[in-house]
C-alpha cells in the first residue's frame, strides 16, 4: 500500500517525508479494525511533527484524520455495528475506552489507566504504541489503518465522504463550545481564521451566539469575511510595538475600539483561541467572570503577558482543549442535520500519488526547505485510490 513516512534526515527537509510503497497493517488485537482509507488530510500539524515542532516516534506514517471504510474486523468487534464495508470516520486519538464500543466504554472504566480515568483521554499510557495518530502511532495518510473499534464512527450515508473529514474538526469545537458554556445570544470573539477558527464561526452561529473574528494575518482575515456575520467584524490587528507589554495593551485598545465601532458589544462574554498564541489578549477582551478556550498550536509568538493578580480577582478561566474526542458522533450527528459553508472547508482534494510536494505546496511550504511562507491554507484533503 501507499504510504506518506517521516523519516529522520538531518538537515534534509526535502527527504523526510515521502510516499513509499509499504505492507499494510495486520490486525493483532482483537477489538482492533483494518480500514481502508479513502479521504486522508494532510496539515499543518504534519507539517510541525516531521519540522520537530511536534515530537513524534520515526518513521511513522504522518495523517492525523481520515475517512475509510472496514475491511476487516477482529474477531470481538461489534458487527453489528461494524460491518465489513462501513463507512466510518477515524478518531485518531487512541485511548482506553475505545478498546470497546460505545455503548460499553462506560461500563468499563474500571480498566481505564489514571489519565483516562481523569479524562485526560490524549495523554492515555496505556494503548501501544501510543495515543496519537501521525505521532506516538502511525496515522491516516496510507491505503489502510489499523485502529480500535471505539475510534470508528459510522458517516450517515446522506454525508459526503470528504465533508465527514471535518467531522474531528467540528469535534473539537463543540468541546471548546461547550468549555466556554455556549448559549443563544452569549458574544463570542474567535481569534484566528485558520480551519478551527472558521469551523468555530460556523456552529457559534448555528447555536445562535454573537461571534467577531479576529486575525494578525491579512490573508486569513479576508478569508474570514466571508463566515462572520458582518464582514466589518473581521478585523486585522497587529501591533508593531517592541516592547511586549506595550503591545499588547495596544492591540487590546485598538480591538475593543474596532469592535465597538462595529456593533459588537465589549467586552465580550467569551474567547476562542484558534490561533494558541493569543490566550493572553483574550483574557483581557473577555468580561470578568469570562472563559477563554484555546485550541490552536501554532508556535507562540512571545511569552504570554498576564497578570495573575487580575485573573484571580475578576474570575476568568483559562482552558486548553487539546482535540475534540469523545464528541465526532455528535459532530457527526450535527453535520447529517446540516450546517452552511461546510463545503467552504473541505476543500479540492488532491490525489495520494501527488504526495508529498504538492501537499506541502498547497499548504504554502517549500517543498525542498520545510519553511512556510504562506498562511492562506491549513489542511489538503487526500484521496486514496482503491487498492
């Protein structure tokens, strides 16, 4: 089968990650399933796991999302369920509940390790070779996959395979959603116009919330008129000052300015952090007693600016929410109903033989050099042919 593998090759961007022609996967545990891939991803986050932004094992086979069909499940997997020939969606972060299937998990959490039983489910230490696809185990960017029963979520068939793609995407905005207690009418600043930030506009706005946008890059910021609700609410802010408290109280003013003078009230019930480098700023744009949820890896931008003091005294809480698992069926459930300008996201796919330089392209990377100078895309939805 294809397979796009990161190997380590010092100094050598070029040659760390390539489509090579590998066996694929046997089952041997026996609640594991193989699936055969149809719709991969390629994104920024490979692009920061064969970088070493992102440690990982090596080689492994990059892909963090996928959307492939059973071919072959073990003997104590639910056939029910599961069927050979289901199309289902990968939740690629692997933990001890989804050794069994959903309708049990709960059953069985005396089994779980400690991290999974607190509900750190990505930090599970107890699935080999490990929790995260792409990373500590190989992932989706192959013809096939082998993965527990718990991580495959049947696509209703009304669903388009590659919009089910989005479906992790969606997962993990609910939780950051649902963190930051969500409500019709509550004002909602997301910070970021990357893949996660526009899929936070587009269910912030089903649910019936007030949602600004905002982003440092000119790029995703016009990308992100087109989602808000007004496109005065797209708002590019970046200070030039060099001295870092300085610039943020500049980029505070300067924000609560342009969405005042945009009709949106401030300060704000709530922020998303789609970006990871903005949490700061979003504790002082959000009222007191505000949450702020971050979402985003990107690398940071400088050392966060807080006072400590002032989060304490007007109870603002700051949350990471690291991926969406344990909500793809909702996400899934929610994207069956339907939800507009989901195919905004999607994106054109390209073929796996194209792996990986028109990937890393299409992402704004230099194919030879690894470095990124564009930041207008996130993710190249993969298509894998059948095999």
């Amino acid at each position: 089968m294809q397979a796009l593998i990161l190997r380590r090759v010092q100094g050598d961007f070029s040659g760390r990650a390539r489509l090579e022609e590998v066996d694929a996967p046997s089952l041997e545990i026996p609640q594991d399933v193989l699936v055969r891939i149809e719709y991969a991803e390629l994104s920024l986050e490979d692009h920061r796991v064969v970088t070493g932004q992102v440690p990982s094992r090596a080689p492994v086979i990059l892909g963090r999302h996928g959307v492939g069909r059973v071919e072959d499940p073990g003997p104590r997997v639910d056939t029910d369920r599961l069927p050979p020939g289901t199309r289902v969606v990968l939740d690629t972060v692997v933990a001890c509940p989804d050794i069994w299937p959903p309708e049990k998990q709960s059953l069985a959490r005396s089994q779980f390790c400690p991290d999974c039983e607190s509900g750190a489910l990505e930090q599970c230490t107890r699935v080999r070779p490990g929790p995260v696809a792409g990373q500590s185990r190989d992932g989706t960017l192959a013809g096939r996959i082998v993965l527990p029963q718990g991580s495959l979520h049947v696509v209703p068939p009304e669903l388009d395979s590659k919009v089910a793609l989005l479906a992790p995407l969606l997962a993990h905005v609910q939780r950051a959603l649902d963190a930051v207690g969500a409500r019709p009418g509550l004002r909602l600043l997301v910070i970021g116009g990357t893949p996660l930030g526009l899929m936070t506009i587009i269910r912030a706005r089903d649910m019936g919330l007030s949602v600004a946008l905002t982003d440092p890059d000119v790029v995703r910021t016009e990308v992100g008129r087109e989602f808000v609700e007004r496109p005065a609410w797209a708002l590019r802010v970046q200070s030039t000052r060099d001295n870092p408290a300085d610039r943020l109280r500049e980029d505070v003013f300067t924000l609560n300015k342009s969405l005042e003078n945009s009709g949106f009230s401030v300060p704000c019930d709530a922020v998303i952090d789609a970006l990871g480098t903005h949490g700061d700023r979003g504790l002082y744009l959000c009222r007191p007693g505000g949450r702020v949820a971050v979402v985003g890896r990107e690398s940071p931008c400088g050392p966060p600016i807080l006072r400590w003091q002032d989060l304490v005294a007007q109870g603002k809480s700051l949350l990471g929410i690291p991926s969406g698992k344990g909500h793809v069926a909702q996400a899934l459930t929610t994207m069956s109903r339907g939800l507009p300008m989901l195919d905004k996201l999607s994106g054109t796919a390209i073929e796996s033989t194209l792996l990986p330089d028109l990937g890393w392209t299409r992402l704004g990377v230099d194919p030879q050099t690894g470095s990124r100078e564009s930041t207008s895309i996130d993710r190249v939805p993969v298509v894998f042919p059948h095999q």
